[in-house]
C-alpha cells in the first residue's frame, strides 16, 4: 500500500516548510531588528544577518525545486551543472560540509536527478557534525549507477529513513521527515532500479541506486 498523491504531497509540503522555517524566521527576526535600531554598526549586523538568511533560503528553494518539484522545464533531462550548483548552495553556505563532484554526464533524466538529489539530502543530514560528501555517477550502456558517500566524525543515519530507502514503510506510519527517502525509493522501483545501504562504519555511510537506463 502506498501514500496517495494527496496525502503524499502533503508530507513533502511539510518537511519543505520544516527546512525553510530557520532562514525565514531568521529574515523576520532580521527585519525587527533593524527596524528598532539605529546604531550604525549594528545595523550593517542585522543586514548581514538578512543577506545571509535570504541566501539560505533561496538555496534551500532551488534544492527542493529539483529534488521534489518539477524544475526542469518540459524536458525528459536535466543540465547536471543545475543539479551541483544546488547541492553546493544547500551545504557549501556554513561550510560545515564539503561537496565533491564526481558526476561526468553532463545531462540525467529527471528521474535520477530526484533519486541523486535525495540520496545527497539524505547523506548530508546524516553529517551531524560536518565532513565530507562525495557525489558520483557511472554510466553504461544499460545501467546509470549513482553513489553518494558521507564521511565525517559522526554520522546518524535514522532507521526510519533506512527502512523508507528499502520501501519497508506503511503508507500510514511515513512521516515528513521519510518523505524524501521514500520517494528515493519509489523512483528507483518504479524504474527498475535497486536501493544501495552500507552502514555506516568508520565514519564513512554509503548510499546508491541502480537504474537501468532503458528506464531512465
């Protein structure tokens, strides 16, 4: 049994306003400040604090744009250099974690974008104190393989995100939080694909996906 669109969609709407309610509120705070304050030094503060608050959650719109939306245009594909930019302005702004980019397609379906994109969200919340994400792809003649590799000096991936990756979620127990790591796995299923989990050990968490190119 599976979510239907509606009630799906509902829970991508939460878990986007869930990552947008920090720079947000962070703007509206911003903006309250500087209305009350009329010392110069304090002020640049306050439009540092807007400028930077402004970026994140921009950053934040053209992650979730392509990782959940239907950013793209009309096309079957999307430009890869879009998908990097993305991931960089969602991790690079706080440099807590840095991004590697081992992608050499210049061009994904829609489909693997999504399950990339997901993936690299997924990893990227597991770095609870930072580190390193590496993204790659490698292309055949019949098979795109997607790997995305998290290291870091602690790394938690949640079982309940585990289990949504693997499609062992109940339609009536997924939560805004699974959201994104389930529909990682819908996309793949639906495409003929499988689901990669390497635990994490050493500090270093794997995630993959497997998809026969015939089903894009």
């Amino acid at each position: 049994m599976t979510p239907d669109g509606i009630d799906f969609a509902s829970l991508l709407c939460s878990r986007l306003c869930h990552d947008l309610l920090s720079p947000v509120g962070a703007l509206n705070n911003g903006i309250e400040l500087l209305a009350d304050e009329h010392d110069p030094e304090m002020r640049a503060r306050c439009l540092d604090l807007l400028a930077e608050s402004a970026r994140a959650s921009a950053n934040k719109l053209k992650f979730f744009r392509l990782a959940f939306g239907a950013a793209g245009g009309f096309g079957d594909s999307v430009d890869t250099r879009e998908v990097k930019a993305a991931i960089e302005g969602l991790f690079g702004g706080d440099r807590r974690i840095q991004v590697g980019w081992m992608v050499g397609d210049a061009v994904l379906s829609k489909g693997a974008i999504k399950i990339l994109l997901n993936l690299a969200l997924i990893a990227g919340d597991a770095l609870v104190r930072g580190g390193r994400l590496d993204i790659g792809t490698e292309t055949s003649s019949e098979q795109l393989d997607i790997a995305v590799r998290a290291e870091g000096p602690r790394i938690v991936l949640d079982p309940e995100l585990r289990t949504a990756l693997t499609g062992g979620t109940a339609a009536e127990t997924l939560t805004p939080r699974a959201a994104p790591a389930w529909l990682t796995w819908q996309l793949a299923n639906q495409r003929g694909g499988e689901m990669l989990i390497v635990e994490p050990q050493d500090g270093v968490l794997m995630l993959g996906a497997s998809l026969p190119v015939r089903g894009g």
